[in-house]
C-alpha cells in the first residue's frame, strides 16, 4: 500500500472518529419526517425504479448467458439499490409509504446500504480486473471485510454502526479515486463508471449534507443514471475484450502461417543443401580441368557466386520465417538489411527503386523477426499501391534516425476519408487482400514492442513512421 493510499485511508478513520463524537446523539435519535411528491415527482421515482430493475434483469440475464461474474455482482448491487430506494420511499416520502404500508424501521434501510458497498466492491474489483489492476484488490478487501463486520452487527442489534458514519459513496469515492489514480489507459468503459457513479456521489453527498433534502427525486434519478452508464460501461468492455480476442486469434493465425512457411522453408533448405553442394564439388573438378582457359574460370566463378548467393537466399529466407519469439537487443539498419534482401526481387520487375537513408542507427531490444515482418508489411503495402496506381519513377525510402524509422513512397497518399481506418482490421482498398497486414503491423509496434506506429500523408505520397 503506498504512501497516498494510507493517507486516504487515514482520513477515512479521522472522519469516523469526528463522526462518531460529534453525530452520534444525532444518528440515535434520528426523527423520521415524511415529504410528499406530486404527480410529476412520483411519475420520476416510478420510471427511475423500472430503469433499475430492467437493468438488475438485463445484467442477471448476462451472467446466466455467459457466466462472467461482474455481471452477477452488477446484478445483485442494482437489486440492493433497488431496496435502499424502496426503504427510503417507505420512510420519508408520501404515497409511496401508503402503498408499502411497511414497518417504519432502518432496520432494512441499513441493511441495503451494507449489501450495495459489497456488491459494488466485488463488481469493481473484476472489472477492474479487465486493466490488470492488482493493487486496488487489497483495498477493496478490506472495505469488503468491514462492510461483513457492519452486517454482521445489524443483524445482531437490528442497526448499522459503520454505515450510520461513513456513507456508502465514501468508500466508493475511495476506490474510484486510486482507479482512476492507477489505470494508465483509461477506455470509455472506465469514463461511464466514472461518470455514472460520479453522479450518484454527488447527489448523495448534497442529501448527506442536507443541501436538496427528499424534496424530488434526485437520488432515484442519479441511481438510474448510474445503471444505465454501468450497462452501457459492462457491454461496451465486453465488446473490447471480444475484439481482443480476434485480434489475438488473428494473430495467432499469423504467426502460424509464419512458422508453416518457415518449415516448409527449411525442409526446401535441407532438399536443396545437397544439390548445390554437389554442383559446388562439380565445379571446383571442372575448375581443375580449365587452368589455362580464362574464359571457363570466369564462368566457372560466375557460376559458384550463382551458387552461393541461392544458398545464401534459401537462409535469409529460412531466418525471415522463424516463428521463434525470443528477444533480444538487435540493430534497427541489420533488420532493415535483412528485409530488404527478402523483399527487392519482388520489386524489380515493377522497377521500384528501393533506397535505404542511414542517418543514425540504433538498436533495440525486441523480437527481430516480429520488427522485419512490419518492415515488410509497409513495403508490399507501398509496392501494390505503386503498381495499381502505376507511377511514374516508383521509389521506396526506408530512413533510419534514432529513434525514428520512416517507409516512405511517391504513390499519391491516402485519400482522406481511409486515413482514419487504414489500421483498422479487414479494412483494404486493395483486391485479393484480407485487410489485416497494417493492422497486424499497429499491433506488434504498439502493444508487443511499446512504440507507435503512424500515418503521415499528403499529395505527394505516404510515410509511415515508427517510433521506439
């Protein structure tokens, strides 16, 4: 626990101890006074309490569907809230206590602050959960363990002793604050539990203060607030994780590809090792016979660098393709080289001139091969656009300067109504193609490598920058 959280959680006791010194006659002796709603306030109360329940219903619904426990938790915290608005109604505000016709007791009132700060605390927790934030778990523990000890003590003596001086929206405000304090990338999820448990605090802070009374609904409109924002907060994450999951699974089935090629790769490599080999053999007993003809040892060498450079080819090749995920600290320029040896005679027949600008090298400790597959991802990219649009003087300039990597061409740019969506996944403006490579590229810079990964367009051409 670091240093602002204890200060936290020490202000939390200080205020318990002013609480309980200075507002316990008060709480003990706490006169019941009933307000009236007119018809438009009762109609407000009503359709807040159907919002609740529907959402109570629709996340009860989920958990059964898919089996996610936020879900049950959300579920159960909207039914606690349910009853701590339904208890208030029969406690303070006319018609609804002559519908009810329930005891006059807080009794229940109590109980149902107590259930909304556990069930809310577990439902925070596993969503919290989805940022990988383990931190707060210790936290929400121990609000949860106090809560189990303030139920415990009403069950026994039918009144709540920790909830009477520190409010549920207390120790919501806590957690919230340290999540929001914690969570480096915050979503739109994150921003609807923010907001919607925001205005709840705020309504209950100025009812706890006594600023706007039972006077309308405020507190039934900030709750429904709040469960439709949670709703839209929970589906909306799930929806997230389930695009991370394709993304994942594309990826996966990327790097399967990969390491099928990279097989079949090698097992040409070992068919061809031996051929060449002989031929090799070949030509140094030919070289014997041929000591006085220059023109048949020029051949002859001619022939053996032939030979060594398809042997050198069928090994870049073999290397591109390794599946392996080992890191490693490697040299941005030695990657560039690599790729560019991989992917140059599939732009010779377009006559593409290819230039590589090494104005400061550095390396980089990552996965080598995963960096060379984005290197060639942008470079074919480039090459297609080059040939459809067929430009005139076609040219590829990759530049190196620390710590940047720019893959420049002259293809005309990116219209602008694509430059928003030329990294989203299965978007292509290209034939025969699955939409996946940029994205795939955005994915291994961005959240493999920690980088960024960016367009930079105009009339002239596009450039994409990488940026460690």
């Amino acid at each position: 626990m670091d240093k602002i959280m204890k200060i936290k959680l020490t202000l939390v006791l200080i205020y318990l101890g002013l609480a309980i010194t200075l507002f316990y006659d008060h709480h003990a002796s706490l006169s019941i006074a009933i307000f009236k709603y007119n018809t438009m306030q009762f109609m407000v109360a009503v359709l807040s309490l159907g919002v609740i329940l529907s959402s109570s219903i629709y996340n009860f619904a989920f958990y059964f569907y898919i089996r996610k426990k936020q879900y049950l938790y959300y579920a159960l915290s909207q039914f606690a809230i349910l009853s701590l608005l339904i208890q208030i109604e029969n406690l303070f505000i006319n018609p609804f206590n002559e519908y009810y016709n329930f005891t006059r007791d807080v009794f229940l009132l109590d109980i149902s602050q107590i259930l909304i700060i556990i069930f809310s605390m577990l439902f925070i927790e596993k969503f919290l959960n989805l940022y990988s934030i383990k931190r707060l778990s210790r936290l929400i523990h121990i609000v949860i363990s106090i809560a189990l000890v303030d139920l415990v003590f009403t069950l026994i003596f039918h009144h709540a002793i920790i909830i009477k001086f520190i409010p549920s929206f207390i120790w919501i405000l806590v957690v919230l604050s340290e999540a929001h304090r914690l969570i480096k990338k915050k979503d739109i999820p994150f921003y609807f539990i923010i907001v919607g448990w925001s205005t709840v605090l705020l309504v209950s802070i100025f009812e706890f203060l006594g600023i706007s009374a039972i006077t309308f609904p405020y507190l039934h409109l900030a709750f429904a607030i709040e469960s439709m924002l949670l709703s839209f907060a929970v589906s909306y994450k799930f929806n997230l994780i389930e695009e991370e999951k394709k993304v994942q699974q594309t990826l996966l089935l990327q790097q399967s590809r990969l390491a099928s090629m990279g097989e079949m790769i090698s097992i040409i490599a070992h068919q061809w090792r031996q051929p060449l080999n002989f031929l090799s053999f070949a030509l140094m007993h030919i070289k014997r016979g041929c000591k006085n003809d220059e023109e048949a040892l020029l051949t002859i060498k001619d022939a053996s660098e032939q030979l060594q450079y398809m042997s050198q080819t069928i090994e870049n090749f073999r290397n591109f393709y390794n599946p392996s995920k080992n890191k490693a600290e490697f040299s941005i320029q030695k990657s560039c080289e690599n790729t560019l040896k991989i992917v140059s005679p599939t732009l010779l027949p377009s006559k593409i001139d290819m230039k590589l600008d090494i104005k400061e090298d550095f390396k980089f400790f990552a996965n080598s091969n995963e960096f060379e597959q984005v290197i060639l991802n942008i470079i074919n990219n480039a090459r297609d656009i080059l040939v459809e649009r067929k430009v005139e003087n076609p040219k590829i300039e990759i530049t190196i300067n620390k710590p940047q990597i720019a893959i420049t061409d002259n293809g005309g740019g990116v219209a602008k109504e694509n430059i928003d969506k030329i990294f989203e996944p299965y978007f292509t403006t290209k034939k025969n193609s699955d939409g996946i490579g940029l994205y795939i590229s955005k994915t291994i810079i961005e959240n493999e490598m920690k980088g960024k990964l960016e367009l930079i367009t105009d009339s002239n051409g596009s450039s994409f920058v990488i940026t460690f």
